[in-house]
C-alpha cells in the first residue's frame, strides 16, 4: 500500500509482480537512490532531495488478483471485420493451407502455398480458377498459423463470408493473445513504460474478452476500427513481453466482463461512461479526476477548422437534417468532467456528442470537450484531450509509470472496483465462464 508522501521509487514492486523485464528500470531507480543518499554539499543535497521527492504519487492500491478456478467453455476467439464488404481480395498463405465451409469441418480443398485473388461468385465463393460451393470459407494455415490478407499478416485463420450486398466480409479469427499482441504496439507506443504497456494490455484483453461473450453469436466481435487493428506489422519485442507476462488476465467488476474503455488523453478527468456512450453506468467506468495526463501534447488544442458546408454534407450522410451551421455548442457534462455527452446545433438540433466527434473524424476533432466559433465559412474548434475519455488515460498511464507506480496500481486507478482475474494460462486450453456479461 502507498501512503500519502512515500518517495516514489516503487517500480522493483511492480517489476516483481509483472515477472521478467523489470532490471533496467529497477536498477535507474536505485542509482536515483544511491545518489540522493550521496550529498556532497549541503545546498546540493537539498537540490538533489528535493528532485528525489518532487514526484508524490498519491495512493493507490493496487488491484487484487483472483484466479478463476471453475472451468469455462470453448471456443474462445476473437472475430475482427477486417475488410468490409469488397469486390474481391487477395489471400496467401506459406505452407499447406486448407479450405472448410465456416462453421464446419467439411473440408473443401487442402493444399501448399496459395496466393489467389478471392471474389463472390454465383451464390459461392471464387478462389483463383476455384469456384468454391460456399458462402461462408474459413481459409488457415497449418504451419504458421499465419494468413496474409491484401499484404498484412494476420495470426489464426481467415473466413470470406458472402454479404447481402453481394460482396465478402473478410473476417480475421484468433485467439485473444493473438489479438493483444498484434493491437497493443497500435495502442501504445513499445517505447513507453513497461508498466504501462503491461496495464494497456490488460485493458485490451479485458475489452475483446467483454465483446466475444457479449456478442458471441454474431458474425463478429470487432472490427478494425473498434481497436487499432492492423495485423501483426507493429508486433515489437515489448509490447509482446507485456502480453505475454499478463496472459490470461483480464479486468472484472462483480462477475461480470466489462469493456474496458481506454483512450489518449482525458485532459483532467476520464469520462463517465453513460454520458459519452449512453449506456448503463458503472463503477470502473464512472470517471475521475485524472493529475496525471498533464504534460500530454493533447492536453489542449485549438485553430481546428471545418468548412460549414463540409460539416452539413457529413451531419446529413448521417441522417441529420440540417441546412447550415449558425451554432454549435455542448452540454451534459456530469458532475466534475467535463465531457459532454451531446452537441447541440443551431439551438435545437441534438445529438450524442462522441457521435459527432467520430463523424467530423477522430484525429481532426481530438475530443467532444470542445468550444466552436463560427468563422465566416468555417468552424474552428478548440477543446482538451483526444478521444471519447472513458476508462484508462493513456498519457496518464505512461506518467504514472514514469512516477514509480505498477500496472496493477494503474489499473486499480483507471477502473475503480475493477478485479483482476487469471482466465487462463493457454488460450487454446481456454475457455469463458464465470462472468455473466
Ligand atoms: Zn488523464
């Protein structure tokens, strides 16, 4: 437990709990330490004093582990859209590979090496030469365990199902330590603090484990935009070390999976979830004041313009019936945040203001928490942080790393009255159980 006033120089604790790859950090703290016990001069030692115990980390518990101990049931993979409804799409695959309509263990076609271009034909599915009886084809590896889609690698297997629209959904199946490894170096920067990598990977596994037992019958859990998932082209050293040594581990409040939201930067305090999402509350999603994401280059932000006609053109593709911008201004903030949950334009028009983010784009619009002035034909936009806010702020995750703090305390202080549990210790010997959500 951390008291009020410790000296911060903590991360040999975390570097204990979190297993290998704590010694570079762990011996940096020390010789901070030794140095500070070294006062040459008296004026310097109270230099040196004073910088040792600049960073007071206020306390935090950190979240306690329980193992599951019931066991669960299969499968258990993650299904991510990867590619929407296309023409056509190019897969290979190095080594034998094998072809079964989904769902099934019909085999329709075993072979080495492919690399063919797939398209919808008739009511099945065109491989090359290869008219495939199929609406649905599950293509894997079964060496590798590697398929390549349109030049990017994916782990697990692939499956072309036929849209109502007459195109293919490509769909990506893998486990979820195969899905963390490849997501958390999109998420987080591997350069960042291993503490914080390790506290961002429990939140990722947390959050794909919610999606495939809330939405287990559907054709799909995510898709590529719901986290930033692009295959296995950032996988470095780091962050695979800090989904490995977290494996199995995801965050649950009261028996249940919850989705825990992260984001960049919360500018002050992260966001209450039934405000930003309009969904039911909870406690580790509620919000809270957030001293750590200070020295974030999203902190603020301003001078963002958008064309007026620019931003009617997207309100109305969205359905918004609107025929010039005169105003736009938010409201619904709750309690201390100040993320708002709608926008409200020209004085009436209302709606959920993370919506409105998302549809002037992410990366233009950084946050809802923003002001708007009209000018001349344009809006310009000004505001704090990136992204929707809710749960863990990354920027603050990295400070609190940097400050001494261990992923369980981050975690514990992202996600109040979260638990901590070990599902398992080999996705493929795992299964989900206990939690109800
Ligand atoms: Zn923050």
């Amino acid at each position: 437990m951390t008291r009020r006033g410790d000296r911060v120089a903590r991360p040999n604790v975390g570097a204990a709990q979190s297993g290998q790859g704590g010694y570079a950090f762990r011996s940096y703290k020390l010789r901070r330490g030794y140095a500070c016990a070294l006062p040459l001069l008296a004026g310097f030692a109270l230099i040196i004093q004073a910088g040792c115990t600049r960073r007071v980390a206020p306390p935090v518990a950190p979240i306690p582990t329980e193992r599951l101990t019931e066991p669960a049931r299969k499968p258990f993979a993650v299904r991510t859209l990867i590619h929407k409804d296309v023409d056509s799409i190019e897969i290979q695959v190095r080594g034998y590979w094998s072809m079964k309509q989904d769902g099934t263990e019909l085999l329709l076609k075993r072979g080495k090496d492919l690399k063919e271009t797939a398209e919808p034909s008739g009511a099945g599915i065109r491989l090359g030469d290869q008219r495939l009886p199929a609406a649905n084809l599950r293509i894997e590896s079964e060496g590798d365990r590697i398929v390549s889609v349109k030049g990017s690698n994916y782990h697990g297997s692939v499956i072309l199902c036929r849209t109502a629209g007459g195109g293919l959904d490509v769909i990506n199946e893998c486990d979820p330590e195969a899905y963390v490894r490849s997501t958390l170096p999109a998420e987080m920067s591997p350069s960042w603090p291993e503490e914080a990598l390790y506290a961002q990977a429990v939140a990722l596994r947390s959050y794909v484990v919610y999606y495939i037992r809330s939405k287990a019958e559907a054709g799909h859990h995510l898709s590529g935009i719901s986290a930033a998932y692009r295959g296995m082209s950032r996988e470095s050293r780091r962050t695979n070390h800090a989904t490995f040594d977290t494996r199995g581990m995801v965050l649950v409040w009261k028996d249940n999976y919850f989705p825990a939201y992260f984001h960049s930067t919360c500018a002050g305090h992260t966001a209450d979830c039934s405000v930003v999402f309009s969904i039911a509350s909870l406690p580790p999603l509620e919000g809270r004041r957030c001293p750590f994401c200070h020295n974030s280059p999203h902190s603020s932000w301003k001078g963002v313009s958008v064309a007026r006609a620019e931003l009617v053109e997207k309100l109305k593709a969205d359905g918004v019936n609107v025929k010039d911008i005169e105003s736009i201004r938010t409201a619904g903030a709750k309690g201390g945040d100040f993320h708002p949950g709608e926008v409200i334009i020209n004085g009436s028009i209302r709606m959920n203001a993370n919506r409105f983010r998302l549809l002037v784009g992410a990366a233009k619009l950084k946050s809802a928490a923003f002001d708007a002035k009209i000018s001349g034909d344009k809006v310009v936009f000004s505001g704090k942080g990136w992204g929707h806010g809710v749960g863990l702020c990354q920027f603050g995750a990295k400070e609190m790393a940097q400050s001494g703090y261990n992923w369980k305390q981050i975690l514990a202080f992202y996600y109040p009255e979260a638990r901590l549990l070990k599902l398992y210790d080999d996705p493929d010997e795992a299964t989900l159980h206990p939690p109800k959500s």
